[in-house]
C-alpha cells in the first residue's frame, strides 16, 4: 500500500506541474521584469498512462494480478520503455513462480532505468533464485559502487559470492565493510567460517585472534579461540588462551574444567586433578554438574581403576559433600560393579530408583547385581516385575524372571517369560543365545527332548562358539543315548578349550562312558574329580559308574 500511495503522489506532482500559469513575475528587488521559463507540461497521453499504473499497482495490491498485468501491457503498447511496468509484470510472475519469465522482464526494467536500485535489487535476488550465482555478483557489485555506505549490499555480495563457489572474493567483501566499520564479530566469525571451508585453518584463527584483541574484555573470544585449538589438538596455543582467561577471571569454575580437561588430553593427570579441585570449590557448581564433569573428562577405565585414582578420588569428594546420593549413585554403581563389588553397587542403585525410577539403564544394572550377588537376590523377582511394569518391552527383566524360575524348578512359569522374550526379538542377537539355552532346559526337565534339542541348535546358531551351552548339550544328549557322535564332537571341543575344566571334562568322560569307549572315558573322569574343587558327588558318581563297568569286562 505504501508503493501504491508513493504512486499516486508522483503523478500529482506531475499534474500539479502542469497546471502552473507560463506568465512573467517581477524581480521586487531590481524593479526589472524577467521573463518566466515555460511551465512543465504532461501530455494527455502521459497523464492516461500514469493513471493506468494507478490502476494496474490497485490491481496488483488487491490480488487481481490478471487485470494489472493486463494494464501493465497496455501501458507498455503505448510507452515500450516505461520501465516500472517491466519491474511489476516481474514481480506479479516472481510472485507465481514463473522465475525465468520474471528475471526476462526485471532485466529489462534494469535495462531502461539501471540507476534504480530496486530493480537491481530484484534482478541479483532472481538470478540468486534461477541458480544464476555469478551474475548475482555483478548486480551487487554495481549496487555498492552506486550506493557505497549500504553496508548491507557488501554482505549481499559477499553471500553470493559462497554460492557462486569463490570464496576469497567472499571475504574480500567483508574486509571492505570490516575497512567502514571496523572489526566486529559477524564479520570476523563469517569470514572465520569461510577460511575453514576452505580448509585455511591459519586465517581462520587470525579473525577470531583479531577479534579477542580487539575487544580483551569479551572472554567468550579467547574461548572461542582456545577451543577451536583443542579441537585441532594444538594444546600449547589452547592454554594461552585459557590461562589469559585464568588470570583475569580467577573464580571463574568453567576456566578451571577447561584447563583440567586441556591436562587430561596431554596426559598431565596431577594438573587434571588440581584444576578439577579448583573447580570444584566454586559453590556455584551443583553436586549433579560435578558429577557429569567428571564422567566426561575422566575414561570409564580411569574411574574403574583398581586401585583407585585421582578419578575415584575426586568422586568420593563430590560424594562427602553431597547430601543427595542420587546425584552420584548410578555413577558409583558403575564403578562398583565393575570392581565386581555387586552387593555394594546394587544398595547404590537401589536407593536411586527411590527417587527416580524412570531409567531403564539403572533398572539393569540393577538386576545384573542381584543376579550376580546371592545376598541380594530376595530382591530379584520383585525389581524385575517391577521392571517388566515399567518397560514392558525391554527383555531382560523377563529374562531374569524366566531364568530365576528355572533355577526353581518351576518350569512352566519359566517357560513362559522366556517365550516372551522371543517374541519381543532379540536386538543385535542380545540375549537370545542365553534364552533358547534356558528354554532347552525347561523342555529337557519336561521330557519333551526334541524340542530341547532344537532349542539348543538355536542357542548354537545365535552363539556358535559357546561352550558352555555345548557341554549341557553334549550331556543331556548322552543322558538320552541320542547323537553321541555329535554329543563327542561337542564336548571335545569344550576340553579343547578348557582342558582343566572338571564339569567339562566330565561330560566328555560319561559321553565317552555312553558309547561305551570306557577305557578312554576313565582316564577323563579322573581329571574331572583331580581338578574338581567343589568335591562334586555328581563327579565321583560318574567316576564310580565308569570303573565299575571296566572291572566287569
């Protein structure tokens, strides 16, 4: 509306012009009588023209876009180098997405009328539409020479510049406002931003250097600075910076974390841990924040560390002085369990699912160290009930439910949720070796034999190489007096693997027994009971049955 009014007011000026009176006016202070230039006059024809464009722009404003560009020809038949006509038939078909009719117009608006900067203006932005990047270029570049202090045409022609793929002539367009106004952080982080992509790391860092000196009060730059030198692991300039920081801004506890972690990278550790002690001290950082500093500076294997170190150490600070063992417990219960330290870990657990219950990875490790620690397990089935609750469609819970009540004897309860973990699927192959070897007993102890044995053909798929689940294969088929060769060839490889394994060495020794190869199968149970620490009465059976045999041949 405020072009249509700009519209209307220059064809009143015109018509104002023309109705002057072309008489003489007498100079009062010379008495002399001067003759008067003859008054501007619009001819009919002008005058019906520009009162077409007021018609055509309230067309156009009211969105009856056909009617104006109808107008807009007709003014065109009578005036074919009436350019504003060309510019507003472009921007009707810009407007409609007919780009490539539109730039044919605006190009002739330009052409009629190239000292207009909004046609220029239209022009560059339909080039930049239609893909055409270089010749974008040439229209900024023509309007900062028209309208040198539009700063933003610099930046205009520098974005044009990138599309167009030349990037240096990008930042020289830069330098060029950076020369009017100075150094400022758009301009310097931009042309930062171009010099990475072009891969000039050097003169990357110069602008962001120019910028911390520019402006030494800023500690954001020298952050800035120091941090992209960490990420190209140049640690001695990245301290530069952070000690600059350091000394102006003692308390700062951040400046401390990042200097901590700069020793860290470099392998200093008794500087790791002082400046984190720094840190530390300040009140401003929350026991929470403390702990996700330390999990991110320090490696699980440094926190795992047996004996403890400067990681372990640090933690056990942030842990006397915190009155919430929330913020810590799920860390130290990491710890801990990996420390094999599973009763511990699980109290630590626990008393965080109190207060939050709601993730998952703390629910599991949970149930690994109840699993793991006999004195913890009258709260197994309950926390993996629990669990089966809240997660309905993670497996392990219903694992360890399952597995719990074979160990119980309540095979068809076990059956069950192990069924159910099948028919959740087994992600990346997690548990399912574990399950199908758990269904295969609960089959097995229901004398239901050959869907235990195809149980444990799929335990074998999912884990070839498991032993474990080979043995109580090979032993279950040699208790039935089924495929003993395949039960031989299985239980020889666990010996193969364990050759000091007295439950493997005797399964070997009763298959053996059982295909009636019993001079072997003796010398087999003898290493099973000389290397059974647990004086196995299954073991000294076995032995027993096997000597018995060989003395009635």
């Amino acid at each position: 509306m405020k072009r249509l009014l700009t519209y209307i007011l220059l064809v009143m000026v015109v018509l104002t012009a023309g109705c002057k009176s072309g008489k003489g006016v007498a100079d009062k202070s010379s008495g002399q009588k001067h003759e008067r230039k003859p008054a501007v006059t619009v001819s009919p024809v002008t005058l019906e023209t520009d009162g077409m464009l007021i018609e055509a722009k309230m067309a156009q404003e009211t969105g009856n876009n056909e009617k104006a560009m109808e107008l807009y020809r007709s003014i065109l038949v009578r005036n074919p180098r009436y350019a504003v006509a060309y510019y507003e038939m472009g921007s009707i078909l810009e407007g409609m997405g007919k780009n490539d009719s539109s730039l044919a117009l605006i190009k002739k608006a330009v052409e009629l009328d190239g000292g207009n900067e909004w046609y220029r203006i239209a022009l560059a932005t339909m080039y930049r539409a239609t893909g055409q990047h270089r010749m974008a270029v040439k229209e900024w570049e023509t309007l900062v020479k028209q309208k040198p202090d539009k700063l933003e045409y610099y930046y205009e022609l520098s974005n044009s510049n990138i599309a167009a793929g030349d990037y240096e002539r990008a930042v020289e367009a830069l330098d060029r406002v950076e020369k009017r106004v100075g150094v400022t952080e758009e301009i310097s982080l931009q042309k930062s931003k171009i010099w990475t992509a072009l891969g000039k790391q050097d003169k990357a860092m110069a602008e962001i250097e120019k910028l911390a000196n520019a402006m030494p009060q800023e500690k954001k730059y020298n952050e800035l600075i120091a941090e992209t030198y960490m990420k190209q692991k140049n640690y001695a300039k990245a301290k530069i910076y952070y000690d600059r920081i350091a000394a102006a801004y003692p308390d700062d506890e951040y400046i401390h974390i990042s200097l901590a972690n700069l020793y860290h990278q470099t392998g200093n550790s008794e500087e790791t841990y002082k400046e984190l002690k720094k840190g530390f001290a300040q009140e401003s950082l929350d026991c929470t924040s403390k702990v996700q500093i330390l999990s991110s500076i320090y490696t699980l294997q440094e926190l795992y560390a047996n004996p403890p170190g400067h990681a372990f150490e640090l933690l056990e600070e942030i842990m006397e002085v915190c009155e919430d063992s929330t913020t810590y417990a799920p860390l130290y219960g990491e710890i801990l369990m990996n420390q094999n330290r599973y009763g511990e870990a699980a109290k630590q657990l626990r008393s965080y699912l109190k207060s939050d219950s709601s993730k998952y990875e703390v629910w599991e490790a949970l149930l690994v160290c109840e699993v793991m620690d006999s004195a913890s397990r009258p709260y197994l089935m309950s926390h993996a009930r629990r669990a089966q609750e809240l997660f309905p469609f993670q497996i392990l819970p219903y694992f360890v439910e399952g597995q719990q009540m074979v160990i119980d004897k309540k095979y068809d309860e076990g059956q069950e949720k192990l069924l159910k973990c099948v028919k959740l699927g087994f992600r990346n192959g997690y548990l399912e070796s574990d399950t199908y070897s758990m269904l295969a007993e609960t089959y097995y102890r229901q004398d239901r034999k050959e869907e235990a044995w195809q149980c444990f053909e799929k335990s074998l798929k999912a884990s070839p190489k498991d032993i474990h689940v080979m043995n109580n294969y090979a032993y279950y088929l040699s208790e039935s007096g089924a495929q003993l060769e395949k039960a031989e060839a299985m239980s020889r490889a666990t010996i193969e693997a364990e050759p000091e394994n007295a439950t493997f060495l005797d399964t070997y020794a009763w298959v053996l027994y059982k295909m009636g190869r019993y001079e072997e199968a003796v010398k087999y149970a003898e290493k099973a009971v000389k290397y059974d620490k647990d004086n196995s009465k299954t073991l000294t059976e076995h032995l027993y049955e096997i000597r018995k045999k060989l003395e009635r041949r």
